[in-house]
C-alpha cells in the first residue's frame, strides 16, 4: 500500500494542469470531522464538513473542527460543498466554514439541507442552497456531480460521483448495504455497476466496519426487540439514540403505538430533527402518540417512552443530565433506559459513568452489548468486497475511520485483485494527485485540530489542555515569596496555596525552609539573577520535593517580589 512515509511535512508541488488534487482535512485517523477538499483548474469543491467530539482528554472542549487554514485564502474558489447526509460529523461545522463566507453553495439532499438550514439559522446564517436527487447531475465549475442513493443510519445519504478532465472519482460518504430498509431505499449498485463501467479512478470508501466480518445487520431486526422489551417493561422506557437517527426513532414509535404508550422527545436537538423529519415526510407519527415534556409526570409510567439524546455520555445530553439528577425527568427503580447506539471510540468513559449512574438510581440499562437494539449504518468487510468487485476502481483511498479501519478496508481492495500500490493509505492533510488513472501522494499540508470552546474557535491549543489536565489531575500549587536583593533575605513568605492537592496547606510546612535557603543562596551567588530565574529556583525546589514525597506533578506557580 502506498502511504505516507514518517511524520515529516513535505509540502506538494504546484498543481500541474490537467490534474485533480485531493486534500483530505479531517475523517482520517478518527471518527468524526470529515471533510476532503477537490481542486483543478484553480477551482474547489468540497465535500462534507463535519466536527469531532472531544474526548475526556479535552477537557472544557464542546466541539473539534476541521483546519480551514489550507483554504481560508481561496474560499472564492469553492464552487460548491456537497454534503453526503445529515450526521453532524458530517455537517457539524458548516456553520463555521459559513462564517468566513457564508455564501459558498451547500449541496444536498432535501432531508440533509433542512438539517443543516436550522442548524445554521442558530447561527444567523442564511445559507445558498442547491436540492439535489438521486440520479441527479450537476456542474459545478470544472466538476460535475452525480448523485447516487445509498443507504445508511439516516434518510437521503447521497454518494457522489465527481468527472473532471483530469479522471473521476466515487466518495460514498458513510454507507451499508442494507437489503431490506424501513425506508425501501437501498444503495444503488446498478448506478454502482453503471459507473464502474465508465471508470472509477479513485475510490473514497467509507471505512468504519471494515475490520468487521461478513454483512451488517438489517435495521428492521431492532423492531421485534424493541417490541418484546416494551411489552415486558412495567414502568417507564426511556431510549437514548443518536438525535438524527430518524429510521431508530420511527421504530421507538411503532413500539410505543403498539404497546399503548405515550412518546416524548428530550433534548433540544432530538425535538428539532423530529420535528423537520416529520415535516417532510420522512417520519411517520402516529397520531396523538407524542406529548410534551412538562406533561410526562401526569401520565402513569406504564404509559410513558422517552426517546432522549445523550447516548455518548455528552455531559449536557438529556440522558447524562437525568443520571446526574439534574434533568425534569427522575429516573427511578423499575424504569428502564435502552441505549439504542454503538460506542464511538474514546466515549467508553464517559457512557460507562452514565450507564453507572442511572444503575444507581434503580434503572435497568439495556444496551448492545446484551441485547440487539442497535445496528451500524457502515459497511462490513464483506459489503465492502460486494464493491470493490462492482467497480474494479484503479485506485482506492479509504476514508472515515481510525487507523485500524483504513488499513482493514485498503487490505480488502488489496484481496480482490487490485495492486497495494495502488491503494492510498493516507492522513488528515495528506495531498493526492490524480492524472491519466494514476493516483499518487505527493505531500501534506498542515492540518491541526481546532477547538471550539464556548465562543473561542481556534483559541485553544494543545498546550492550553496540557494545562487543564494537570489542574485537573494533579492539582495547582502557588508560592508567593518577597526577597530583598541586597541582602539575600526573605522579607515575607514563602506564602503557599495549593487546590486539589490536599486539604490543608500545612503539608509544606517542611518545604517552606528549603525553598527560603535556596533564594538566599541563589540571591548571594549571583547579584543578577533575574526575577523569572529566582523563580525558576522555587519551581525546582518544590516540584522535587512534591514528586518525591507525593509521586504527584502538579503546576507550579511560584511568584518572587523584590522588596
């Protein structure tokens, strides 16, 4: 397989004419944040801008974005940004991309673009908007697009089929290939076939259960579990999922229609998706089956279902927030909470801690791990075969996954006949030229993460949650002491406070005298010692002794005053 080699920046040569550059910006290594970026001809298209959610390593973070920097100079270039499907690590940080332009084109299907129009209306944007089809073809400066169906954990997910002079290339976007959907709307493989038959020169292939044999499950196995878990459930049912997952709720409501039970909707993000799903026909709502959250506790628990947001552990999801006590909604002995969602990698804390509380509290959690009430929306290995096979692509780069997923889904192409050297295992930044059906990699460019926190986007850095770790974890420790110069002597302190390293700040009694000898001594040794190198001095003297004594590595603040 061809990749990058080593961590080294190479950054790529001019684009040739005639070539198509590909830069994928985010979904590469991780899940989330997706976002790859087409270019020939001077122009730009971009496909997908999503965000990542951070991980308990990130404290104080809301939301990780995609590194704009490769295009903020030539957003007047992007003719259009298409987006494959509804999923916020797909769509989550268009908002933010609008606001350096706001009138880039967004491109979509109908369900996908009312998603993102009343997310950005929160924003007060005002977007330009392009619905496409299924079958659909577009010209969008050099690049003309074809859209095709495919099925996935949403309504409306689009592959897209790019032709330009310099070759063509099929990003699926996230996809399964589910033979019987509640929606009947299967991935297209005729249209698959149609274009394998023109030519597929780079293939974008969603990645996610690439390592998993075999074929994912149908959607429809969670209705008959859905159903016997409410028939046996004698109080409340309470259904965390996904706030998109549009096909998982339609069936949290057909249960709860069978079962003679109310639903009700928590979560602001849950409420609106429902509500524009409903709309536009993609949900079906029994009628008078729905009732408002103030409403709930009226109702006898037998009656009542909550399909909730939270089911990654999010601390200020609905579901987090009742297993905090923090939430209208009690949860309760003899209520039971279904998380109707897989784990994304790096939540597993954060959903164990809310698994535990609601315990706790009494419930019963149902989850995948012990009964079927989820299935992935991604393509297992032997979906993945099914394609390579149809469409005989000559290059192949996988995308949206972690490394493990990347490296199964390239060793898949690999096995059914298509040359290692011609599948592109690459990272978030990494540059690929396409010309005449061949695919290279011919550099990188910079593409960090940006956090958002509250209202600073990009503020943050990786030094700054370094610091918020340590606080966290290790405590903060801060020595204020005033010496006079001259003499060498300590005119007042060493004061010491410390929080979250222990309770009482007597502790460093014992280390007062060490850090008063060792000023005096660096004062007398040398007349110029700056302010920041006596300073220096008591960090040392304290971090030893702290690291010694209490194996812990707290931040150390110290402050020297000269009188």
């Amino acid at each position: 397989m061809t990749e990058l080699a080593g961590t080294t920046l190479v950054p790529p040569p001019p684009l040739a004419e005639g070539t198509l550059r590909v830069v994928p910006l985010g979904g590469l290594g991780e899940i989330g944040r997706n976002m790859a970026v087409f270019e020939i001809g001077g122009k730009l298209l971009i496909v997908d801008c999503g965000v990542l959610f951070p991980e308990e390593t990130q404290p104080g973070v809301d939301l990780i974005l995609p590194d704009f920097s490769y295009i903020e100079d030539r957003l007047d270039d992007v003719v259009g940004l298409v987006l494959t499907h509804g999923h916020e690590d797909h769509i989550g940080a268009v908002p933010y991309l609008l606001r350096l332009k706001a009138d880039i084109p967004l491109i979509g299907s109908q369900l996908t673009l009312a998603l993102i129009e009343a997310k950005l209306q929160e924003h007060r944007i005002r977007p330009f908007t392009l619905t496409v089809a299924e079958g659909q073809i577009e010209q969008f400066g050099p690049f003309e697009c074809e859209f095709v169906a495919v099925n996935h954990s949403i309504p409306d997910a689009l592959a897209v089929f790019i032709r330009t002079k310099a070759g063509t290339v099929l990003h699926t976007g996230d996809f399964k290939m589910d033979q019987l959907p509640l929606d009947g709307r299967i991935t297209d493989l005729r249209a698959f076939s149609r274009l394998g038959e023109e030519g597929v020169d780079l293939f974008m292939v969603d990645s996610t259960n690439a390592d998993v044999p075999g074929f994912t499950t149908a959607e429809r196995e969670i209705g008959p579990e859905l159903d016997r878990l409410f028939g046996q459930v004698k109080k409340r049912v309470i259904v965390a999922s996904f706030s998109s997952h549009i096909h998982r709720v339609q069936q949290v409501l057909d249960a709860a229609q069978a079962h003679g039970r109310f639903v009700c909707f928590a979560g602001r993000s849950m409420v609106r998706n429902m509500s524009i799903a409903a709309k536009l026909g993609y949900l079906r709502v029994p009628d008078g089956i729905l009732v408002d959250v103030k409403n709930v506790d009226d109702l006898p628990d037998d009656r009542v279902v909550l399909m909730s947001t939270g089911s990654q552990g999010e601390p200020m999801a609905a579901l987090s927030r009742m297993a905090n006590g923090d939430h209208p909604i009690t949860v309760g002995k003899g209520d039971t909470v279904i998380l109707a969602s897989s784990l994304i990698p790096g939540n597993e804390n954060a959903v164990f801690r809310v698994i535990n509380g609601l315990l706790k509290l009494g419930a019963d959690v149902i989850h995948k791990g012990n009964a079927r009430v989820h299935v992935s929306g991604h393509a297992a290995a032997g979906e993945l075969l099914y394609c390579y096979n149809i469409l005989k692509p000559k290059n192949v780069m996988p995308v949206h996954g972690e490394t493990r997923h990347l490296i199964a889904n390239g060793n898949l192409a690999i096995q059914t006949g298509i040359p290692s050297e011609n599948v592109l295992q690459t990272d978030d930044g990494s540059v690929v030229d396409l010309k005449d059906g061949v695919a290279r990699i011919v550099g990188a460019v910079e593409c960090g993460y940006v956090y958002v926190d509250g209202s600073s986007i990009g503020e943050i850095t990786d030094a700054d949650l370094k610091d918020r770790r340590i606080l966290g974890e290790e405590g903060f420790i801060s020595i204020i002491t005033v010496v006079n110069r001259s003499t060498g002597t300590i005119v007042s302190g060493p004061d010491i406070h410390a929080r979250g390293f222990a309770e009482d700040d007597s502790v460093f009694d014992d280390i007062k005298p060490k850090i008063s000898s060792a000023l005096a001594e660096a004062v007398m040794s040398n007349k110029d010692h700056t302010t920041h190198q006596l300073q220096q001095v008591v960090r040392r003297v304290v971090g030893t002794w702290v690291n010694r004594r209490y194996r812990r590595r707290p931040m150390i603040i110290p402050v020297v005053l000269e009188a």
